[in-house]
C-alpha cells in the first residue's frame, strides 16, 4: 500500500530547498523551527530514504534532489486541481447574465428561471430583453454568457443551437373579421391596414415579404405595437410566441400556403466554453425543448 503523503509536507520540503534554512522556511508555513524539522523526519520516514545531508542539514542529498522536481510537479497540479474546484464552486454560486428575444423571455424563461434558481440556490441571473441583432453583438463582446434569439443573419463568430420553431400569423383584434378564423392565406393581407415590426426582417428573402411593403406605419417597441392593435389602428404579422400574453384582446390565425417559420436558439461563441453555470442552464434549456416540443403553427392563440 502507498504512503500517504500531505501536499503541506511536501510545501515544507520545497520551502526549506529554497531558502536554505529551517527558520526562513517555518516563517513561510507559520510554525515553530523544531515543527519543521519533524516535519522533515516524517516526511523522510513515509519515504524511506533522508532528504537532507545529516551534517549540512539545508543540502539535498541525491534523493533529494530527485524527489525535488517531482515534489513541484505534484504541488503544482494539485494547486491547479483546487483553484479549478473553487472556480467551478464560485460559477454555481455566482451571476449567469443572459440576453433573450422578448417573445422567449416571456414565454419560457420565467419557468426555466424559477427551475434553475431552485437547483442553484446560490446563483443569481440577470435577464437582458433585446432584439436578436443585439443579442449577437452582446453575445460577442462578452457582455452576457449566451443569447437566446432567432436564427436570423447568423453573425460570423457564433455558434446557433436550435430549440424550438414558432409559426408566423396574423395578430389583430378579437373583434376583427377574421379573429375566429383557424387559418389564413398571405393573400388576405393584400386589404388589411398592417403594422410594421422589426421582426418582420425575419422574412427578408422570401416570397411572402411583398406583402409587408404594403405597412403604412412602423412601430419598434411590443407595448406600442400591442396598444395599437388594441386601438384596432391596424394588424400585424408576427410568430405566436412574439404575441404578449397580457393582451387577451388579441387574436393569433396563422398564415399558411406555405407556412413560414423562425427558428429560435442559443446563441454563444465559437468554439469558446461556457462557464459551469452557464452550462447548467444550457442544458436545461435543451432539456426543456425537448419536453415541450415546437409551437405548432396551427395553434391559434385562444382566450
């Protein structure tokens, strides 16, 4: 059976090597002269062979000098084996900073987040709410550990995980003609008064986007957009999940022949690993996809 020998004798080794006196070295590991030498006679015992020359007490003998570098080695990794522990220890207990689309933020994040906390007691999340344009550049920059966005103009540099689908429809008021419909052709847009949106770049590129040439007037922020079509000013196109779930006067129908899709995911950087917290919420994430599935396109919002 082995000899079980503490890395602090082997420190008292190395630290009497290195100064060459049993008084410098007891200073540095804060104990008594005659602590160290018995440190040393123990130390010798376990080995079976002294370390030191008897008469010149500071001068390695020929075991010693090759137990010197092994002696470094091993206090080295086992430094390296506790500042990556503790490390992992204060990335479990320490901040995860997330950027995410409003739509994801406040559809699924609230669950997962309550989940996470609940498993990482000792953490804390902060939750950036921005458009995925931004989310790539917070992404890179290092501002946040990972993004939560659409699939859109990926940006050089990033990795895209996909979760989840979400359909693309027509959102207006519950009192619109065409509220209680289960599905709509992108024709019918051709006599509606549309809103526009910035999540209507997502369709850039393809045929259905000669449709939102027609929007009369343009609104950046979801709770201007959703008092507006409250106001019934006018309707807009957007994906299910992007419709707030506090505007119950609102009605989703989803557009088919063809059905368009975006693509939501995780955002992170290129062949660069997550810290530990983060990820812990990476795979709750993917883990919580795979259980809740896509949003079916022929899921009209109801209330």
């Amino acid at each position: 059976m082995l000899a079980e020998i503490p890395i602090a004798q082997l420190r008292v080794f190395l630290h009497v090597l290195d100064a060459k006196s049993y008084r410098i070295a007891a200073d540095k590991v804060l104990r008594s002269q005659p602590a160290v030498s018995k440190i040393i006679q123990l130390l010798e015992e376990k080995l079976g062979a002294p370390l030191f020359e008897a008469d010149r007490r500071t001068t390695p003998t020929a075991f010693g000098k090759v137990c010197e570098p092994l002696a470094r080695e091993l206090v080295k990794h086992h430094d390296r084996i506790v500042e990556t522990l503790l490390s992992q220890s204060r990335q479990h207990a320490g901040t995860l900073t997330l950027a995410s689309i409003g739509s994801f933020a406040t559809n699924w994040v609230p669950a997962l987040i309550k989940d996470f906390i609940g498993r990482h007691p000792g953490a804390a999340v902060r939750l950036i709410d921005d458009n995925s344009e931004n989310i790539h550049r917070m992404v890179l920059s290092g501002e946040v550990d990972f993004g939560l966005s659409s699939e859109i103009s990926i940006t050089p540099g990033l990795d895209f995980i996909p979760l989840m689908t979400d359909a693309f429809g027509l959102v207006c008021h519950a009192s619109h003609p065409l509220a209680r419909r289960s599905r709509l052709d992108w024709s019918v847009l051709a006599d509606l008064p549309l809103i526009g949106t910035t999540a209507h770049r997502e369709l850039n590129g393809t045929p259905e986007a000669k449709w939102l040439d027609r929007c009369w007037f343009h609104v950046s922020n979801m709770m201007t957009l959703s008092a507006m079509l409250s106001s019934q000013v006018g309707v807009t196109i957007l994906p299910r999940l992007a419709v707030p779930a506090f505007a119950n006067d609102l009605r989703f129908v989803p557009l088919v022949r063809p059905g368009r899709h975006r693509r939501i995911g995780i955002v992170k950087v290129k062949s660069q690993a997550l810290p530990p917290l983060a990820q812990a919420m990476e795979q709750e994430l993917m883990a919580y996809a795979a259980l809740h599935g896509n949003v079916r396109p022929d899921a009209a919002r109801r209330r």
